[in-house]
C-alpha cells in the first residue's frame, strides 16, 4: 500500500514538473485594451500647409498705344469699379493712330464683342447647372426627411451646390470684365477718332473695372506702350481661396465638394470649406 502512495507522489510529480514546463515555455499574453464594438464616425484626412490667393485677379492693359503717364498707384490702394482712375495715356505726336493702328483697335473692338457674347453664354450655363444641382441637393433633402437618403447624399449634393455657386460668381466676373474691356476699347476707339483739340480730348484714362485693391504694378515709369501692355493687377482681397499642394498619391483621392478644415490661421476656430478645383497640372518636388 505504501508502495503505491510512494509511486501516486510520483507521478503527481513528473505530472507539475511537465506542466511547469509547459506554461514556461508558452509565449506571455500582450496586454490589451477591450471596447465594445460600436458604429461611429471615421474621417481620413490629407493634411498639408496651404496659402491663401485672390479667387479672381485682373490685369489692366492698355487698350489703345499712346504715352504712359507714371502710374501713382501703390500696392495695396484701393480701387473703385468706374471711379478710380488707374491710369492716363497721352496721343503721340504728331497723332494718336495711323492708318495700321486704327484698324488694329477696330480688331480689338470686334474682339471685345466676341468676349462678351462668350462671357455671357457661359454665365447663362452656369447659372443652368446652378439650378441643377440646386434640384438636386433639394431631392436629397427629401429623401433623406423620408428616409430613403443618406446623410452622405445630401451633403454631396450641397456641395456641389456650393462649388457651382462659386462658379457662376466667377462667369460673372468674367463677364463684367469682358464688358469693362469693351467699353474701353470702344471709348479708345472714338477717342482716336477725334478731331477736338480741347483738353479733355488729349488724355485717355483708363479706370477701374472691379471694386478691389492693386495687387501689382506692371508698369510703374511713365513709357511709350502699345494695346495689350499690361499695366496693374487688380483683386478683391475680400474674396479669397486657399492653395494646397499635395503628393499625387492623394489628390487622386480628393474630389471637388470634399469638406476642408483651415486650422492654424491666425483665428482660435478651424475655418470650414470645401474643395472647388483640383488642378490638372502638377510639378517635382525634390
């Protein structure tokens, strides 16, 4: 009897003894943080420095050739739409135009008539597909109130609202200017034309065609210029976008409409916007 108990003691343990083997030998467990699975929200996000740029610039030309007077216009000055006076050209002696320049400017007037009758259809497409997507941003708002939408849907489509928004703005604009250089090239046009020696005759001012601020100053000194000389770049600094250059590999991830948060930009809040334009061009950044 006492031979068995000796033998159970035993094999109790070489039993441990492997056991202990056993759980030395196997890997220790990592520690790990459990949660309870949930549905939530996930962004994935590009994040780059960026820099901000007039949406829209302008650059002045003069529309007839002539005698630059010095431009007194600084950067930065103020300017205001058919008031300010950015710059006066004076007739060279012993005329204005001959013969060959006369019909130059008559080009450039039947040129100025072409640019407004495209600014305009394309202010009239914008505003078609303005209307579109506004159709289409309120049949998303109805589905997603009836439950057939997604959240997702409706604030694609009021993006795209946004964005086409911006870009009836930006016909507008073009249409604007290509009526301003019209007008200027009908006025230099009458202007070549005169015979009235009177004082108000011998000048030509070119004025301002936006409510805005000079960006650059082409063409400072005073100087013999010909039509088409660009002169001074105008902007409205109140309307601005934000540039970001990014890799390849993610602007082809990026849609126009996507949402954009500005973080540190001088203010204590992230500025909300959302993407208009992904350029077509790119460079190599070594």
């Amino acid at each position: 009897m006492k031979l068995t108990v000796g033998r159970l003691l035993l094999l109790l343990v070489v039993i441990g003894l492997i056991s202990a083997v056993v759980v030395a030998l196997q890997p220790s467990p990592i520690a790990v943080d459990m949660v309870s699975v949930t549905v939530g929200h996930m962004e994935v996000t590009v994040d780059e420095d960026g820099k901000t740029r007039v949406r829209d610039r302008y650059v002045v030309s003069a529309p007839l050739n002539g005698k630059l007077r010095r431009i007194g216009l600084r950067v930065g000055n103020e300017v205001q739409l058919a008031e300010t006076i950015l710059a006066v050209i004076e007739p060279i002696d012993p005329a204005l135009l001959d013969r060959r320049q006369l019909a130059t400017t008559n080009a450039l007037v039947k040129a100025a008539e072409s640019a407004v009758e495209k600014a305009e259809t394309a202010v009239r497409q914008a505003e078609a597909d303005l209307e579109l997507a506004r159709l289409e941003m309120d049949r998303a708002e109805k589905l997603l109130a009836g439950g057939g939408g997604t959240k997702q849907q409706l604030e694609t489509a009021t993006n795209a609202f946004r964005t086409q928004t911006e870009r009836v703005s930006s016909a507008k604009f073009g249409e604007q200017i290509a009526k301003y250089e019209l007008e200027q090239a009908q006025a230099a046009l009458t202007f070549s034309q005169s015979d009235d020696p009177s004082p108000e005759t011998v000048r030509f001012d070119v004025v301002s065609p936006i409510n805005g601020r000079v960006l650059r100053v082409l063409q400072e000194s005073a100087a013999v210029v010909q039509p088409g000389t660009p002169l001074l770049e105008l902007g409205d600094t109140t309307d601005l976008e934000v540039e970001v250059d990014v890799l390849s590999t993610d602007a082809v991830q990026i849609q126009p409409g996507a949402r954009v948060s500005v973080e540190h930009w001088g203010g204590e809040k992230p500025l909300n916007g959302f993407v208009q334009l992904i350029e077509p061009s790119g460079f190599t950044r070594v």
